[in-house]
C-alpha cells in the first residue's frame, strides 16, 4: 500500500486505521528500552536481585538472639529437624560488572573517535564547490561529531535511533552558510531512550517512504493547575508533515496539520541494528559476576589464617602479642589452613570469560594494566587494534548509508535556503559528498615521517613553516618563522675585523 493509499483512509475510516497501518511498516520489533536499561545499569543487574541470588541463611547462636538489631532473625517450622529453629540472614557479596557500558563506549570511540570525512570532487564552472562548503559548515555549526556519537551509542544500547533536520528563522538575515538567510538548520535526536517509538515505513524495494513517532509531551493545564500527558503520533512523508494527539479516547487529526515538506524528502535519518552490541555476551558477564561474588564470599569466609588444632590446648596468645606462644597438652598440634588449587582455577576461569567477552565483541583491552610498558610501532599498533578495525568496517556498512543521507537531507535544505541562486540549487543536487569514515587510531608520526622519507630518497616532506605549525607552541607562525630567521642571521653575522681564535 502507498503512502497516498493509506492517508485516504481517513476519508472511509477513523484516523486509528491510518496510525494502526503506519505502525506495520517496521522490518523488526519494537526494541524494548526497559531491558537494555537492565544490562547497562550495574545495580540492576540479576547478581543484586534476591530472588536470584538470595542472601545465605544460617543457624542463630545465642548471641544472635540477645543482639539489639534483630529483624535479620527469622524462624523456620517444619518436620525436619534440621531446617527447623531460628535463623539469621548474613547478605552474600554482590559484585556488579559494567561491561556493558565498556563494550559500547569503546564500539563508539573507534567508530567516531576521528569525525568521518567528506569524499567530493566537485565540477569546475558549477557551483558544487560553494554546496560542498555550506555543507561542511552546517555540519561544524550543528555539531555533528557530538551527533554521530549519540546517534552511535543510542544504536548500540537500544537498537535504533533517528535524527530530524528543521529549519528555524532568524530575526535577522547571516552568511553562515555562504549566502545571505535568515534561516539556520537545527537537529534532533530521536530514541528509545527518551520514550520514542519509531516507526519507519519501507515499501517492498526496501525504501523507506515514511516514517512516524509516537511520543508523550507533558503539558501544565493552567485552569485546573495540573500537569497534563498528551499523547501524540506524527508522521513524515516526501510530501507533508502529519500530527495527531489523542482527545476524548481517540486519535484526531492535530489543529494546523497536515503541512507541507518543503524539501521534497523525508527530513528524517533512520538507523538500526537487530539488537544490542552485547547480546552476544550477556550469558558470559552473568557468569562472571556471579563468580567474582561467590570468590569474594569465599575470600570473607577463608582469607584471615584459620588455625585447626587437635588434642588439648591449654593458652592462646593474646591479640597483637610478640614473640606469641600458644600452649597445649602432650601430642597437641596447631596449624594454618590454606588452599589448594581452588584460587587457581577461579582466577583461569575469570581470564578466559573476560577473555571471550574482548574477542566476541571485537572489544580491543586497552586498560592501563595491558597496554603499559609497549613500545609499540605505527604497523604494530595498527596490528594491536586490527580487530576493532574491523568491527569498524562491519559498522560503516549501516553507518555510512547514514551519513550519506544525512548530506543529501542537508543539501536539499540548503538548496530551498539559497533558492534565487539557480545554479547553487542545481549544484545541490548534483554534489556527490561521500562521507568516509576513519577508525580511531593512535598515530605514530615519527614511523610515518621516516617511511615518507625513505621513499623520497630522504628528501625534506614538509616545510619549516608548517613544522611550526603542528608543534602548535606559536599563535603566529609566521611571525615565529620571521624571528627565528632572524636570530640565525644574527648569530651568522660576523665583523670582518674581528680577531679569529
């Protein structure tokens, strides 16, 4: 069904019929945010839920009885003897991992740690050239590389994101974009997070030809003074906006709606992944947590010196005595109990989980215990991070399609904000600005420089100037240059009278 099929439902139908088919244009399920708001929030986790892992219940002494605080003592009837009684509850330790907010922050800083590059080569005697510069400076002005990193990690937690690019009016005409408009471009974000249901609309060639949200705004109704939810959903098309809001139980058309898309597109950037960037290892951190507690019970339990002694001991040292004895009978014998191999294989257990869980999610260990003290050189660095590379590339096959749209959303704005220059219009839409993006990397300059130079027969690859520049000491660098100069003239010089040595 269309886009103008379904919107002419409202001529035979309720308006619910038109929001229910919008609704059953989505090629997955809605995410669900509660879920990866369980994963990402440590408290949260199943290792803190008593349910799952309930606090050890364990017999009450007579000192329990005669403490002040005694709501931790239950009693237990039943025809067991041995359960029966009063008992106490000592908490468990509880050691909460996040693993998760690691593997997605470190997902996004390879990703967007370096802001993606414009690809264009724009055509002489067109006006390609000037679209090309307002692009790059819509995307300066409305921070762009913040945008890429929430829209990324918005993806990576709950599976799906949006931006919408708009137009807002000045109050007075600027040259922002390299022509004269009172017009500047705006972005928003929307996600799950914030309480958005996207629903995106793709045709059977896989295009998406609308795309609507469903969303709360809270409102304050002055005469009754109380705050207000209204529930709205609104839709994009190439060709209109469309709004509406539940009122008396059901959906109506919103007051001032439909309104025209000027762009001719949908000002909407849809991206998604099917499901989140840890699933793969959420049994794996589970585990983890679980064994890291129950080790940290044992260390409670077993890391002070316990003493097993037999037959009869007659005197014990007292607390913090030197040169301590302890007494005992004819055949007594004290000794320290001690492990065998238990913390051995917990800790090999704790290296290959965390192990996997770095391999799986293609998560490089970059913590300061792993990386310190390598002396590492540009192609060996570049071996170190091969892995999240190409987690990077895996990526750059939704997120460049992103980026892509993006440029053309921006153009096609661009081209209606400068719209008496025909030729920049034209320029719009013939400009091809393929976004590139670079994984991040640390560079090693001096490999760089050193492999450069070799290949130009050690021939200099950089003037002094720009050497000045990338030390980034002197404000002016040519002002710097002209000094330094000058001091090498200086100590050049030399009086034709002066006495040699």
């Amino acid at each position: 069904m269309t886009i103008k099929e379904i919107m002419q439902l409202r001529d035979k139908e309720e308006q619910s019929a038109i929001i229910n088919r919008l609704k059953q244009g989505r090629s997955q399920a809605l995410p669900k945010p509660e879920l990866s708001n369980k994963d990402l929030d440590p408290l949260l986790h199943d290792i803190h839920d008593p349910g799952k892992r309930p606090d050890k219940r364990v017999r009450a002494d007579a000192e329990d009885n005669t403490m002040k605080d005694s709501q931790n003592l239950i009693n237990v009837t039943g025809t067991d003897p041995e359960k029966e009684g009063q008992f106490k509850l000592v908490p468990v330790a509880r050691i909460a991992l996040a693993i998760q907010q690691l593997i997605v922050n470190r997902a996004v800083a390879f990703l967007f740690g370096n802001p993606p590059t414009i690809q264009a080569d724009p055509r002489e005697g067109t006006k390609e050239d000037e679209v090309l510069a307002s692009l790059q400076r819509v995307l300066q002005t409305t921070k762009a590389k913040t945008i890429n990193r929430q829209i990324a990690r918005t993806v990576f937690e709950y599976t799906e994101a949006a931006e919408y690019w708009y137009a807002t009016t000045q109050s007075e005409a600027t040259n922002l974009y390299g022509f004269d408009s009172k017009f500047k471009l705006r972005c928003s974000i929307f996600s799950p997070a914030k309480g958005d249901a996207l629903y995106p609309y793709f045709n059977t060639e896989g295009d998406m030809i609308a795309f609507s949200r469903e969303f709360d705004i809270k409102q304050t109704d002055t005469e009754q003074d109380k705050e207000l939810t209204i529930h709205y959903f609104e839709t994009y098309t190439a060709d209109a906006l469309y709004r509406w809001k539940i009122e008396q139980g059901k959906w109506e058309i919103d007051e001032g709606y439909p309104k025209k898309n000027p762009i001719g597109k949908i000002p909407v950037v849809y991206v998604c992944q099917p499901t989140p960037e840890w699933v793969l290892v959420q049994g794996l951190i589970d585990r983890l947590e679980t064994l890291m507690s129950n080790f940290a019970d044992t260390n409670d339990y077993h890391a002070s010196p316990k003493i097993f002694t037999t037959g009869d001991i007659h005197g014990w040292a007292q607390k913090g005595e030197s040169g301590a004895v302890i007494e005992g009978a004819d055949g007594a014998t004290a000794q320290y109990l001690s492990w065998a191999q238990a913390p051995e294989s917990v800790k090999l257990e704790i290296e290959t989980l965390l192990r996997m869980i770095h391999t799986i999610t293609q998560t490089p260990d970059i913590s300061f215990d792993s990386v310190k003290g390598l002396n590492l050189s540009g192609v060996a660095l570049r071996l170190l991070f091969m892995d999240a590379h190409l987690k990077v590339q895996d990526k750059a096959e939704t997120f460049e399609t992103y980026l892509q749209r993006r440029n053309s959303i921006i153009q096609s704005y661009l081209g209606q904000m400068n719209a008496k220059d025909a030729e920049y219009v034209k320029a719009t839409k013939t400009l091809v600005a393929e976004p590139i993006i670079q994984p991040f990397m640390i560079e090693d300059e001096t490999t760089k420089v050193a492999n450069i130079m070799a290949a130009t027969g050690q021939k200099a690859v950089a003037s002094r100037r720009l050497g000045i520049q990338r030390l980034g000491w002197s404000k002016d660098p040519d002002a710097e240059l002209e000094e330094i100069e000058a001091q090498e003239n200086a100590s050049a010089a030399f009086d034709i009278t002066e006495p040699t040595l």
